[in-house]
C-alpha cells in the first residue's frame, strides 16, 4: 500500500513540474504583450476616448438645464452651420466678383499644368497619368480656388484661407530663410559659431513670449520703436486697422520664430555633402550655382521635404500669435481655424469648436496624405 503512495507521489511531482514549465512558457511568449498593455491604456486614456469623445461633441449640441448641462445628439447640424449655414462666411470666406475671377484663371492654370505634368511623365501609360493622382488633383485644386479667389482686394477671407495663408506662404519663407543662413554658415567665416548660437535663440522663446513681444515692438504709439516709426512716417500708425498688415504682423512673428528651426535641419543636412565632390566640380569650372543645383541640394532634398511636413503640420495649428497680437482682428482677418474653434469653445458653443477641429483635423490630413504620396518619395529618389 505504501509503495503505491509513494509511485503516485512521485508521478505527481513531474506532472507539477511540467505545469509549471508550461506556465512559464506561457508567460515568455505573452511578455511583450504584458509589457506594452500599460502603454497601450495610456494611448487609449489620453487619445482615443478623448478623440471618440470630441466626435461626439461635434454631433451634438450643449445646452443648459435646471439639472445642469445637458448634450442632444444633432447628427450633422453642426458641421451644415459652418460649411453652409451661419458660419459659412466665417469659415470660407466670400469671395466678390474680381476674386471668383482670380480664382478659375488660377485653377484652370493648376489643372493644365497638372495635366501636363502626368501626361508627359516618361514611362507612364495614360491611365496611370490621368486616373491615379484624379482624386487628389481636385482636392488640391479645390483648396487652391478657396484660397486664390479670396486673395484679391474686396473679398473677405475666412478663416480656412487666412490657415492656408499662414501654412503656405510662413513654411517656403521659413524654408528659404533658414536654406540661406545654413548656407552661409556653413561656409568658412569668422564669427560663424557664434552666429550659428544667435540664430537659434528664438526656439527658446515661447509662442506667447514671441506674440506679446512682437505686440510690444509693432505698437507705433507706445513702444520702443516708436523713434524708429515716427522717422519712417509711421507715428500712429496701427497694423491692426489694415488685414494685410495685421496679417503680415503675424506672419513676420511666426518666421523670425521658426525659422531657427529650419536654419538647424539644413545645418545639419550640409554636413553631409562629400566636399570631395564639391572640390572636383570646382576645379572642373562649375559655378558656385551649379554645384549647389547639381551636388549640395540632392543631399538636402530628403531632410527638406522632412521639415516642410513638419512645418506644414504645426502651421495649421497657429493660435498663439493671433490671439495675443490682434486677437483675431481686424474683425477676422488673421484669425485660423484654430483660434476660431477657441473662440467658439469660449461662447460655449462646444458643438461647433468640435466641428471646426474635426474639419481641421481632416484638412491636416489630406494634405500630409498628399504631400507623402507625391514629395516625399520623389525627394527620397524613390520615382
């Protein structure tokens, strides 16, 4: 009797073991999922549900109550009141005769030019040219009409083409400002570290340090150019009562801030040119503007359609500098949609801070989708 105990005991202990082993299995092929779950419920907190929550937001309207707050499902009433209701002007502008002009001249430019372009792509049959980039050819030219017909005088621009202003014409000068100081520091010149550290400075400073100073430096009344102004003409002059130059205010402001920025990437995108190259095309007789065309730019195209997407992506999201240096005025000529989601937000009007940012968000998108598809693998050598 006691020797069957015991062979059962001892049968038991393997059967123990191997369990045991296979739990531990168990857990070393299921670790990397044990381990990335904390981090997958703190993307699910802090972006999912607050995104699933605001597109709830956008569908619904708040209104007050004896009980408190109270949110009714509207469907997509508030996405009709800023596209085609009271909002519509706010948001796309009015453009007057002359701009609706302007306007179809500039898109049927676009739309020849871009026809052209995929019709005589070496290699490419006629489906390729004309199906593929159809879609995206419309959008873009769509977006193109809303921006080109409200720039001429006596149209109004929205809120969408005052964005598109900052993003367009803030990212290419940033982008050509900051190409031409890592040019010249990349060049051999006394005093070139300490202009290297100088040019960097404005990334220390905050958005709101940077609006409040250049709404200090602008003021021809009271600040401390007011010298500097009056011996240009300028005493009393106010950049606010003009859209165009309230405009050019905050345009100037968010350059002399990211500039820096772009004067860093292509720093740093300099050093990696061969100068064995550089040497031998300067000895072979090229000019000063071929090498940089032909040698020195190809290096810099894949670190440049990086940072223009990355300057694409944060202008879109320009509020600090409108806000503080004109508060959106005069009227809403500087104001984005950014600012004007805040504004909304602000009046409790919930449901159409959250469709602007939805619209906004999808904007985003499509032109970084765009952007992707057709520059980034042609600056990476990729077509």
């Amino acid at each position: 009797m006691g020797e069957r105990v015991q062979s059962k005991q001892a049968e038991a202990v393997p059967r123990r073991e191997g369990v045991w082993v296979r739990l531990v299995a168990w857990l070393e092929r299921q670790a990397p999922a044990f381990f990335l779950l904390p981090t997958v419920l703190v993307i699910l907190a802090f972006v999912l549900f607050p995104l699933v929550g605001s597109l709830y937001s956008s569908l619904s309207r708040l209104r007050f109550s004896d009980g408190g707050l109270e949110l009714s499902f509207v469907g997509l009433a508030n996405y009709r009141k800023v596209l085609l209701g009271s909002e519509q002007v706010h948001f796309l502008g009015q453009p007057g005769a002359t701009g609706w002009v302007v306007g179809v001249m500039g898109l049927l430019v676009l739309g020849v030019g871009l026809v052209v372009y995929r019709r005589y792509r070496a290699g490419r049959p006629v489906w390729v040219w004309l199906g593929q980039p159809l879609l995206g050819g419309l959008l873009l030219l769509g977006f193109a009409w809303l921006f080109l017909s409200r720039l001429w005088p006596g149209t109004h621009m929205g809120t969408l083409q005052t964005t598109l202003f900052y993003v367009l014409v803030g990212t290419a000068l940033q982008y050509l400002l900051g190409l031409g100081l890592a040019l010249l520091c990349a060049e051999r010149l006394p005093g070139t570290r300490f202009f290297r550290v100088l040019f960097i400075l404005p990334l220390a400073i905050t958005p709101i340090g940077v609006a409040y100073m250049f709404r200090m430096l602008t003021d021809t009344g009271k600040g401390p150019l007011v010298p500097l102004w009056e011996a240009l003409g300028l005493g009393g002059f106010s950049w606010v009562n003009d859209p165009w130059g309230a405009r050019l205010a905050v345009l100037i402001g968010d350059v002399w801030q990211w500039t820096p920025f772009a004067f860093i990437v292509l720093l740093a995108a300099l050093q990696s040119v061969p100068q064995e190259q550089v040497e031998a095309a300067a000895v072979d007789g090229a000019s000063r503007w071929q090498i940089f065309r032909h040698i020195i730019f190809p290096y810099l195209l894949p670190a440049s359609a990086t940072l223009v997407l990355i300057r694409l992506i944060e202008g879109f999201k320009i509020v600090d500098l409108p806000n503080i240096l004109t508060n959106g005025g005069p009227g809403t000529a500087t104001e984005s949609i950014t600012l004007h989601a805040y504004f909304a937000w602000r009046t409790l009007d919930i449901g159409t801070a959250a469709a602007l940012g939805f619209l906004l968000l999808l904007l985003v998108s499509l032109a970084t989708s765009l952007y992707a598809a057709w520059v980034l693998p042609r600056a990476r050598g990729q077509v």
